[in-house]
C-alpha cells in the first residue's frame, strides 16, 4: 500500500516516527512534509496528503498536528476523500469498517506515540465492509 503522510511543526516528531513505523509494516511510505519543527500553516500539509489520496497518488493517508482537528477539516474539503481524527482503536476500526476513511488524522497533543502506532496499524489493516455501508456512502454529498 502507498501510503503518504504530512504533519505541520507540531505533529513533525510523531510523523517522522510514523514514516519509518510505515515502512516497517512494509508499506511505501511517501513523506510530504513539513521537514522540521519550524512554524508551517497546517492546511498546506493537509491539502497535500488530501490530494494525493484522491488522486490515487497514494492508497491512504495519514496527517499529524497538534490535535488532528485541523487537519481533519481540511482533508475532508477534498472530493472523494473521507478524513477522520481519532485517539483509540476502536474508532479507527469503525472509521474503516463502516464509513472507508481514507485518511487519518493524529493529535500528537493528544495521544502519545505508542497508541499513535497501534491506531495507524489498526487504520492499515482494517477493511471496508461494504454491503449496507457503502450504500451510506453513496448517500454522501458531492
Ligand atoms: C498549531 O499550534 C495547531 O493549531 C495545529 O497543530 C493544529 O492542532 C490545528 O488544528
């Protein structure tokens, strides 16, 4: 799976360690920045991976800011891309199961890194059940 990930200065240190969590679980992991801790506007960021995502760049997305709210608001202004915050598991394996989240968005703020690695593994591996739910997606406004 190609997976493209983006922080801004808060979420930098929680994604670098995500990028090689990524590539360990044997994932493409294609880094779109920020590249350091220096103040960035985190809608750039989230705009980037957002893209990629509903450009077929990549398969997933995952976003890190300081409590993944920004991110999530900005990803989910992209057509086609259904962007959700969360902070335990089981959420994120609903946000796949039920609704295809294709992008998740971290709180480096709000969690720390090792629940930050189970809910990026648990986003990963989890699968769209389909059936009635993609009915509800269809439902979705454009
Ligand atoms: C940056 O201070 C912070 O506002 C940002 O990381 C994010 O939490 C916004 O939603």
């Amino acid at each position: 799976m190609i997976v493209a990930l983006g922080a801004d200065h808060a979420g930098f240190a929680m994604k670098q360690d995500l990028v090689a969590f990524v590539r360990d679980l044997g994932h493409e992991a294609h880094d779109l920045g920020t590249s350091s801790e220096e103040s960035v506007d985190y809608p750039d960021f989230a705009a980037s991976v957002a893209q990629a995502v509903a450009d077929g760049k990549a398969n997933m997305g995952v976003l890190v800011c300081g409590t993944g709210l920004g991110m999530a608001i900005v990803a989910n202004k992209i057509r086609g891309v259904r962007a959700v915050s969360c902070s335990d598991s089981y959420s994120v394996r609903m946000a796949r199961a039920h609704n295809d989240a294709n992008v998740l968005t971290l709180g480096s703020r709000v969690i720390g890194g090792g629940i930050a690695q189970e809910i990026v593994r648990q986003f990963l591996d989890s699968a769209f059940e389909g059936g009635r739910h993609s009915r509800r997606l269809e439902k979705f406004p454009a």
